[in-house]
C-alpha cells in the first residue's frame, strides 16, 4: 500500500490529511512552539485512523509534503536569529533608508519607519565595488573580510547575509566572502545575494538576502528535530515543503533559501482550490482560508493563480517570485479589543493554541473570535472537533463582556455580534484587494471557502463581497494539507538580463538557455524523471520610464527574431490585463530586464475519494444570535449534514466533527460528491 501524506502547520492547529487504498483520511492536533510535536501528535491521529502500527504507517508514506509557519512566524513575531550583514563601503544604511518611511493606514500624515531585522551595529561596509556593467572597479581584500566576519562573530551573530552593490551582474566579490566562510567556519549559515536573488533593485535584494539569514538557524533547528524523529520512526521517502512560489523543495533545498517557505501552508489552500474548482468547470476561484490565525485569499482566474515578482513578506517588499496571496490577522484566535478611540478592533494579534481563545480553559482572559461566535450559539460547545475539545461558554462571555461589552456599554450578545460584524468586514475587504482592486468584478466569481473557522463566515463574507456562491470542501477543515498532495515540485530561476528589442534576440537566448541549464541540473539531483520535466520561460518588462514590470510569458523553444513581435504582444495583452485596456504605453519602448525559467517536475497523484462523514444525520434547534441581523432566533442544526441527498435551505447550522457552517436566510444547500454548494439569495 501506497500513502500519502500532506500536513500544513497552523498557528492553532495542525492538519494531517493521507490518502491511501483510495479513501482519505483526515486529522488535528494543537500546534506546538517546537513545530515538531504537533506534527507527530497529528500524524498519530492519522495512524491510528488507518488501523495501522507505527512501523507500518510510516515505511509505507511515499509521499510527505508539509506546508509550514516557521519563517510566517518568525517575520509577523520579528523573531529573528541574530545577523550580521556584509555590504559594500558606503551603503551601510540602506536598509533603514528603505524606500523612505510609511505612513499609517488610518493616518497619512504618520510616518513610520520599518521595523530593523538587525541592529546597524551589526551592519559592516567592505571596501571593494563592481561597476553597473560588472567590472571590478575596487577589489575584494581577504583581510577585509576576516576582520568584519570576526568582528561580527564577537557580537554573537549565528548568521551572515552578503549584498555587494551590482553582485547580480558580477558576483565575484561575494563568492569570495563564501569561500571564506565556507574554509573558516563551515557551520556558519550564511546568504549571499547574487545566489538567492540575483536581481537588480538594491535595497529588495538586501532586505530578501537579510532575511532569509536571519531564518536560517530557526529553520535548521527546526527541521533537524523533524528529520531526525521522522527517519526514526521509520519514514524513507524525502520531506517535500512547499514554498512560496506555488511549488515543492526538499528539505536540502529548502535549507539552502529558507525565507522562501513564507506561506508556504496557505499556498497549499490555493493549489487544491485550484483543482477543485477544474473539476466543477469554475474558472474564476476566489479562495478563503480561514485558520485560527489569520484569513488568506487569492484569486484563481482560468486555472491560474496569480504570481507576484515583489513579494511582501511581512512589513517588508523582496524580491521573491510568490503566489499572490492576501493575508489578515483574523482568525479563530484573533483576539478583539477596545483602542484609544474606544473603537473596536480585531486582530492582528492571536491567542493561538496555548493559551488559546478564553473558551479553550487553558489560562486565556482575552475574547477571540472563537469566544464571539460560541457566545452568540453558532459553536456547540460540546461537539467541537467532533467533541474532542470542551468548550466553556461561561469564560467566552465573561471575557466579551470585561473586554468589549463594559468598555463600549454593550450587551454580551451585541458585543460578540459586534466582532462577528467587523471581522466579517475585514475579511470582504480582503477578497475587494484581490478582485476590485485588480480590475475583476466579485460577482463573477466562485468562493471556495475552508479553514477550521471559515464555515461560520464564509456565507456573510462572500455576501458582503459581492459572490453569490460559496464551495465548501468536504476536506475543508485540512483543506490547506489535502491541497499540498496535489502541488508539483517546482524549482525557479531568475536573473536580471537587461534587453530591449534592438539587442539581437541570440543575447537574450544565451541568458534563458544559461537558466534552463540550471534546471535540469536541478531536475537531475532531485531526480525527477525526464517525462515529468517542463520548462516555462518568464520575463518581466516594462515600458521605457516606468519603474516596475509586469511579467510575461515566452514562447518555450529557442527565442529568434521572428519571436520578437509575439514577445511584444503578449506583453502588451499582459499589461492592459494587469492595468485596463488602452493603458499601454504603445509608443514607448519596451524593456526586458529580468529572465526567469520555472521547472516543473509534475508530482504523482493517488486517486481518491473525499473523506465523507460515516455519521448518521439528525436534526435539532438552537437558539443563536443572528450573524445576519443580531437578534436572536432559533434555526435547525443539522449533524452529519453530508449525508443529505435533497437541497435545503437557511437559516440552519451544518455541524461535522472537524467544522461548523452557518447558512443564511435566502441560501440554498447542495450536496456535492466532495464539496457542498451554497447559493445565496439575490439582492
């Protein structure tokens, strides 16, 4: 027997999804600080339910892909390891230059810098310099480099970054300080820019390059604790991690450029949803991913999720390629409070696991949105994950009323309706970035909604968005792990070429061709057989003047002349996509300034059923609060609802083991063979 398994690491749980002999099989556990444990305490949950030994399970696991919070972690906490940063003489300020100080969302006039990954005392200048054509103009001394690394050293660093001015086009000067490293201290992480990101853009490649060092002791104790119990328990098949770009890494890999697993959980979540909605013909997806964290949603339009060349991580722009991805702090977990203002407020911050919402009984005093909706009814606080965990409905309303009632003078109800609202609200707000504020218009798109907490929301959420139909997984509460099994390993490769269309097209094919060539190099060591190879080739262009580019996508064989109007035509449709129609700047010249080749090595996929729910169906009521109008009525509960052949209708509550979905007045529920589909009513 074949199993496969895929596990995503949440900031409150952590879900464990196998499929093998055909059916599905999925799980919880609390996430733990170590990472490790929650992942073993959720792979048990999956043993056990398998009807198999420790020994068995694991040597028969063919396939292990985890999506992760480490390094999510690590950038929303600013919990980094020590760093130093080596850059060239006279830029040591860069990064607290920035690209100049923010403004606050609700004041413009407040100015803020970003926040300091290290402090300037740990940053050192070397005297050396490349020319913007990549001639050395001032040579690297190693004596240079050892009195910086040492002095770096002294200060307790466990890690370095290197970002040299113009090292993406002539990176011999960092290649020197790793030569150094690597002969002088051999167990000392380190990043070096023309290697992670070797792209033009200063201060992104410095902040991509700082970063990703400054993750890089977390990440290997981490991982060094997994790998090590995993291989004891018997596990023979490599660790595959999903990564930011949409695709997997090995563990080796992944280690090589940690700051790349930023994400890396809820890419999972856009890669299923993307699956998903292929096999229901829906070609425009929002989705959203509602954990005990945070909310992420993306757009998927004609199978496509959309691929950003500037990720935002955190506070902070790099120069990552990444899925577009939308997060808020508004999960479960996501604690409400009172501000100066005496507004209410929810997120960013989150109880997480431990000590959890107030309702959990393990110490935490501060209302969440968890503690909002078990006050207002719509949790049954005896059956939460399936009656696994008690809830003390008690706690939650006493918390909402020391926290948010007293101070607003609001009732217990009106306070928790209250969160319910304005996290409902920040959450459309989010699907209106992916939709509005790109040029798409909501109403012509499907939600796919999932997460542990997105089922009490997701009706409210896409009704104030403007959707008017909501897909439910039937994996929804693992949906993130459930889609990582169904991810391809994907390895991608950029590097600034700068070309415009005078330049001989022979110039630019010797750049793709130089790219391609590390790829399959790294199709090789990861051995990837050939007929799962494929290659894309990427640019990103712009019009001569402007400052950022949009990317685009070349023909796959060798470019020649003849492809040069092909090329300038798909970026035009690329752009006007991006921007409107007519805003092309068509008398300009157009400039290439950074080639990218993506590999592709396509993953086997085990069919399999959707895990269903063997309960049997009954039927109660319950008194809620109304998300919809904050009064109280009583609606139907339906347990083991997917067992339901004929449609029905809302106001109800679905209540499965592992999730809670609240359908509204006016919608309508179908059972699918793997998903529900909730239709609202028309306004």
């Amino acid at each position: 027997m074949q199993i496969h398994v895929g596990i995503d690491v949440g900031g409150t749980f952590t879900d464990a999804v196998a499929i093998a002999d055909g059916r599905t099989v999925r799980g919880k556990a609390f996430s733990t600080r170590d990472v490790t444990t929650g992942i073993l305490n959720a792979l048990t949950v999956l043993r056990e339910r398998l009807g198999l030994s420790e020994p068995d399970f694991y040597a028969q696991i063919t396939r292990f892909a985890l999506g992760n919070t480490i390094v999510t972690n690590a950038v929303d906490e600013y919990k980094f390891a020590p760093v130093g940063l080596l850059t060239t003489a006279g830029f040591r300020d860069t990064l607290r230059i920035s690209r100049s100080a923010r403004g606050s969302e609700r004041d413009p006039h407040e100015l803020h810098a970003r926040a300091d990954i290290l402090p300037r005392s740990n940053i050192y200048e070397i005297a050396e310099r490349v020319d913007s054509q990549g001639t050395v103009v001032a040579p690297i001394k190693e004596d240079d480099i050892a009195a910086a690394v040492d002095e770096l050293l002294a200060t307790g660093v466990e890690a370095i970054a290197v970002c040299f001015l113009w090292s993406f086009r002539n990176p011999i000067h960092e290649q020197a300080v790793a030569s150094y490293l690597d002969k002088h201290h051999p167990d000392l992480p380190y990043s070096t820019s023309s290697d992670l990101t070797p792209v033009y853009r200063e201060y992104e490649r410095m902040i991509t390059t700082t970063l990703d060092s400054a993750v890089k002791p977390i990440v290997s104790s981490h991982f060094g604790h997994l790998a090590a119990d995993l291989e004891a328990r018997g596990l023979q098949c490599r660790v595959q991690i999903m990564q930011v770009h949409g695709g997997f890494l090995s563990v080796e890999e992944t280690n090589k450029a940690p700051i790349a697993m930023f994400n890396s959980g809820p890419v999972g979540g856009v890669t299923g949803a993307r699956l998903l909605g292929s096999q229901l013909d829906r070609d425009k997806i929002l989705t959203a991913d509602m954990g005990g964290t945070s909310l992420d949603a993306a757009a998927i339009v004609d199978g496509k999720f959309r691929v950003s060349p500037r990720a935002q991580v955190g506070e902070w722009p790099t120069s990552l390629t990444a899925v577009d991805i939308e997060s808020i702090g508004a999960g479960g977990g996501s604690i409400a409070w009172v501000d100066e203002r005496q507004l209410l407020r929810v997120g960013p911050h989150s109880a997480g696991s431990t000590p959890g919402p107030a309702c959990y009984g393990l110490g935490g005093v501060k209302p969440t949105v968890t503690d909002a909706t078990l006050t207002m009814g719509l949790l049954n606080p005896d059956y939460y994950l399936g009656g696994t965990v008690e809830l003390d409905t008690s706690r939650s309303s006493a918390a909402i009323d020391a926290e948010v009632g007293a101070p607003l003078q609001l009732t217990t109800d009106q306070a928790a309706h209250g969160i319910y609202r304005l996290t409902v609200s920040q959450m459309a707000n989010a699907l209106r970035k992916i939709t509005v504020n790109r040029g798409h218009d909501p109403r012509e798109f499907s939600m796919v909604a999932f997460g542990g907490a997105c089922g009490l929301f997701a009706a409210a959420i896409a009704a104030e968005a403007g959707v008017h139909e909501v897909i439910v997984p039937r994996n929804a509460a693992v949906f993130s792990a459930y889609g990582l099994m169904h991810a391809d390993s994907v390895y991608s490769i950029v590097q600034t070429t700068p070309w415009d269309f005078a330049m001989p097209a022979t110039q630019l094919e010797r750049a793709f061709a130089a790219l391609e060539d590390r790829a399959q190099a790294w199709f090789e060591a990861e051995g990837i057989a050939e007929d799962r190879r494929e290659l894309y080739r990427e640019a990103d262009m712009k019009f001569s003047g402007q400052i950022f580019e949009v990317t685009t996508k070349l023909p796959a064989e060798a470019f020649t002349e003849g492809d040069k109007d092909v090329l300038r035509q798909r970026f035009i449709e690329d752009y006007e996509a991006e921007f409107g129609l007519g805003t092309a700047w068509t008398e300009a010249e157009i400039v290439l300034m950074n080639a990218r080749v993506r590999a592709i090595g396509v993953s086997e996929i085990l069919e399999a059923q959707a895990s269903k729910n063997d309960g049997v169906h009954s039927l109660h009521s319950r008194e809620i609060v109304d998300p919809t109008t904050g009064e109280r009525i009583t609606v139907d509960v339906h347990r083991n609802a997917t067992t339901l052949t004929e449609p029905f209708h809302g106001p109800c509550i679905l209540e499965e083991p592992d999730t809670t979905i609240f359908i509204p007045q006016g919608a309508v529920v179908e059972n699918g063979a793997d998903h529900l589909l909730i239709r609202l009513a028309s306004n």
